[in-house]
C-alpha cells in the first residue's frame, strides 16, 4: 500500500474562508491546509490523519481570525489518496 499526495487550490471570499477551512478539517484526508493571499502565504495548518475533536479548535479559531481581515484569500489544500490495490478481489 502507497499513499499518493496531490494539491489543490480554489478562492475563497473571507466571509467563507472559516466555512471552507471546517469542511476540509472534517474530510479527513487532508494532510495541510495553506491560506495566502495575493501569493503570500499568510497562515499554514498542517493536519495529522486521525486527530479529531478539540485538536482542530485552534486551526478553527486562527481561520475564523483570519477570515475577519481578509477579504478574498486562496485556499492550497495538500490530500493523501491511498494507492491500495491490494483491496481488487
């Protein structure tokens, strides 16, 4: 079994970066999440797979912050995709 990582990235208004920032956290095969703007990287989340509940408040509090002062930011999201084959019957 291999994990494969590939990015993606999508814009986001600042009213809907906290909205984004939850559903990326709860999808579970997030490895890192970058917020920036205007090329700059103004905050960085890395996730750790399998952490849940109160471990996320803080990336959750930093984003709605963040979310106050930016009007229109991009979102780079990094995501594992395991790569097992070994599961074809």
């Amino acid at each position: 079994m291999s994990d494969c990582t590939y990015k993606e990235s999508f814009k986001v208004a600042g009213g809907q970066l906290l909205d984004a920032v939850k559903k990326l956290v709860h999808e579970g095969n997030v490895r890192r999440i970058i917020i920036k703007q205007e090329g700059r990287t103004v905050a960085e989340f890395p996730l750790t797979v399998g952490v849940v509940g109160a471990v996320f408040a803080p990336v959750l509090a930093a984003a709605g912050a963040l979310a106050a002062v930016l009007t229109e930011c991009t979102i780079e999201v990094e995501r594992v995709v395991s790569d097992d084959k070994s599961n074809v019957a």
